[in-house]
C-alpha cells in the first residue's frame, strides 16, 4: 500500500510517502531561498519520497516564525523557488509550500507580533496586539497573494498552516481565541477566517491543483481542541475548496504531549471518519512496516519527518524492505 499510487484532483503521486515542512533556519533576512534549500528538497526528491512540501513560508514579513525562513511576500522569492521546483520534478517528485502567518509566534526580532486576542503564548513571550477586523483581512488577502506566486512558481499543490499554534491555528482554538466578534466565541467563527484564507488562496489556483490544509488535532490542555471539534470546524469549511486534512497536533499552548510512534494517528483517522477528507498523517515514524500498515489503517498517505532528515533515501530502503519494485533514479541503480 505505501507505494501504491494516489491521486488528488490532478497530481498523481507515485507512492504514499510525504516529506511534511520542516523549517530549515537558512533563508537569508529576504525571505529568499538558498543553496541549502535546493540540496535538501531535491536530495529527498532522489530519495524518492512521493510528495515534498516545503517549510513554512511566510505570506508577510511579520508572518515568518523566524528571521531565517523563507517568505513569498515579493516575485524575487518566487524566483528562488522556481529553480527547486524544476529539479524536484527532474527527479520526479510532486512539491507542495506551505503558507504560514507566525502571528504571536513570530521571533522576527523589531517586529510587531499580533494575534486573535491579546494573550501571550506562554509566561516568558511577548504580549501580541490583537488584530481589527480591517487586519484580518488583509492577512487574508496576503495569503491570497503568496498563493498566486506559488502557482506562478510552478508548485504542484499548495498547504495552509493552520496547525503548530500559528496564526490560523491560534484563531482556532479557544486556549488562544477569546475575541467576541464574527472571529470568536463559537466553531463557525473560529473556523470563520481559516476559511476566507482557504477561499481566497483557492480563488488563484487552478482547478486541479490541490489545496491542502495542516490542523493540530488536539491542544493538550484542558478547554483546548481535540479531533471531534477540529473536524466540526473543518466541516463548516471544506466546500470552499479543501482538498486534503494534514493532521498534526499540539504547539498553541506549551504544553507537552506524550509522543511514541505513531502518536497521531488515531487522531487522523478521527479527522477523516467525521469530515469525509483523505488525510496525511505520521508522528516518529521510522520504520517501513509502521508506514505501511498506518497506510492499510485508512490513513492515505503518511509523513515521515526527522527520519527523512536522518536518511533521505529512506524511501528506497523501505521499497527494497517490503519487496517492492520502486523505480531508482538511472545514475543510483548500480546501488540496488
């Protein structure tokens, strides 16, 4: 089953196996992508993972989680990215980015931090400035707008953030969203601007390119969210254009949670039971046979994180691994 096919709308995939985004702290104070960024996503390429989706991309400057990320705020950093998108399709992969705003997590230093309320994330953070109505919908229209240049960049499916404690997760939560306006107080305003976010991004995409969207599953603290309320919240959106649930969780308070293999999935499998969505799901994944039977648990394709950091052609090891015949790239195949 893990190296079995899976469409989407029109990205066909070789195989189940997803690199999820993973900030990599390199993109120098313009947002633009380097060097590093090209070796990293085009080595997992060759590794032959199915899809790549690349770290969290700032759609503003005070969007970015760090000083160091990468930004699709300005057409130069489009162009940075267009060159990784070719050589991940030369090595025959599909590539996703995912659109981030940071909001109270943002570490840019000199910049304003901002948030559905003014509550901090933890005891030692800035207090953030909660956001109008008017701001609101200008990050909506940023997201709009880094979309389209990912479109224009060549990307074969695009990823909203909405999990990890930033911005679109924050709104979602009650832990970080106390507002008493049509952004707060129930699931429909919660849900209200992650789904202009997902209407807007979907509004410059063309027809068969998929649009993703990354939930944490569960906060970990009491009054926070768990699988049942993200999936009640995802269920007032999903027909504005979603495609597929990313399912994560954790981060938009500190609390910790208990992770082992495959913590997450059950979590994933909830998500799709109760919103009808295909799912990604995963958490410290390492070993072939776990990939493989998450995949025969109806979860439809399955990350792999630190292991790909780890080893990069884990891919091709699992294939060999579970006795498939996966295809080596041509200057490799004296290694099978």
């Amino acid at each position: 089953m893990l190296f079995t096919p899976f469409s989407i709308r029109d990205m066909k995939l070789k195989n189940r196996i997803v690199m999820p985004p993973m900030c990599m702290y390199s993109a120098g104070d313009d947002g633009q992508a380097t060097d590093w960024h090209f070796v990293h996503y085009v080595t997992r390429a060759v590794g032959q993972a199915g899809l790549i989706i690349v770290e969290a991309t700032g759609v503003e400057e005070a969007g970015r989680i760090s000083a160091n990320d990468l930004g699709l705020w300005n057409d130069n950093q489009m162009e940075s990215l267009k060159r990784i998108v070719a050589a991940v399709h030369q090595a025959g992969s599909k590539i996703a980015i995912q659109l981030n705003h940071a909001g109270r997590k943002c570490e840019v230093p000199g910049l304003e931090i901002v948030a559905p309320s003014a509550i901090a994330f933890s005891k030692d953070s800035r207090q953030p400035k909660e956001l109008s109505i008017e701001e609101i919908h200008g990050i909506v229209e940023r997201f709009r707008l880094a979309a389209q240049r990912a479109v224009q960049a060549g990307f074969d499916a695009i990823e909203i953030h909405g999990a990890h404690g930033y911005l679109l997760n924050q709104f979602l939560s009650p832990l970080a969203n106390r507002r008493k306006d049509q952004y707060g107080g129930s699931p429909g305003n919660q849900a209200r601007m992650l789904g202009q976010v997902v209407e807007a991004v979907r509004s410059v995409m063309p027809d068969g390119m998929p649009l993703f969207v990354r939930v944490s599953a569960h906060d970990y603290e009491a009054g926070g969210n768990t699988p049942e309320s993200v999936a009640e919240m995802l269920n007032l959106i999903k027909n504005k254009g979603i495609d597929m649930i990313h399912v994560s969780s954790g981060a938009v308070t500190p609390a910790i949670p208990r992770a082992y293999p495959g913590y997450q999935i059950g979590f994933a499998i909830t998500v799709k039971e109760l919103t009808g969505l295909p799912v990604i799901g995963g958490g410290l994944i390492t070993e072939p046979l776990q990939a493989e039977r998450i995949v025969k648990a109806d979860v439809d394709m399955v990350f792999l994180a630190r292991e790909l950091l780890r080893n990069p052609y884990w891919p091709l090891q699992a294939a060999n691994e579970l006795g498939v015949a996966a295809a080596w790239p041509v200057p490799y195949e004296r290694a099978k």
